[in-house]
C-alpha cells in the first residue's frame, strides 16, 4: 500500500526531470544576475565541443561582512545550483566606485568567470 502514492518513473523520465530543474535553474540565475553580466564569450575546441563563458562583476563593501557574505554566498550557490562551473579564478579590485549617495563608502569590484553549462538534447531527442 506504501507504493501506491509513489510515482512511477523510469530512469530516462527521472533523468529529463533533473535535466529540467538544471534548465530552470540557469534560467532563473541568468534573470537575477543579468545587471551584473559583463561579458560573454564562446569557443569550439579542438574536438568540436563548444563552450560558453561568462564574466559576472559584484560590487559590494569590503567592510561589511554581512553584505559580502550575503552577495558573494548568494551569487555562488546559485551558480553552482545552475550547473556553472568555475573557469578562472576570481578577479578582485578594491576602490572601484563610491556608494551613491554615500561619499565614504568605497566599493570593491569581484569578477567571477564562469563556464555556462551545456544544455544536453534529451536521449531520443538528438
């Protein structure tokens, strides 16, 4: 009786199911991020693949903890969740730009290159 309110799917449904959720993850993090996008770049390797890149820039206080924690933290857990892929290390510049409307408050720049993820056809669907 425990089995009847379970669904019943297949190893090729349950694999489009998860192919799905990594879609509409990257989806959603490329709608939130997309002001911070300032780069883009493709290339064809040797063996044919083809790889996308992308350059995201935050700005945020370096002498606020909370908000580097929540912007840094945020920005990488919702890239990992998407199926990016760190490329390059990060990139920091300190003394960037000054807060609006707040003359004492420096910004530090952190460039994050990422590796977007491959969308992959669904089996059967190639």
């Amino acid at each position: 009786m425990e089995n009847e309110n379970k669904p019943n799917h297949s190893k090729n449904d349950l694999s489009k199911l998860r192919e799905l959720d990594r879609i509409d993850n990257r989806e959603h993090f490329e709608f939130i991020y997309k002001q911070n996008l300032s780069h883009e770049m493709s290339r064809v390797e040797k063996d044919g693949t083809f790889r996308e890149f992308s350059c995201y820039e935050l700005l945020l206080n370096p002498a606020d903890p909370e908000e580097r924690i929540k912007k840094i933290s945020s920005f990488g857990l919702m890239a990992l969740r998407a199926g990016y892929t760190e490329a390059l290390g990060p990139v920091v510049i300190p003394n960037v730009a000054y807060r609006k409307g707040q003359p004492d408050t420096l910004l530090t720049s952190v460039h994050f290159f990422l590796e977007k993820p491959p969308i992959k056809p669904f089996q059967g669907e190639e």
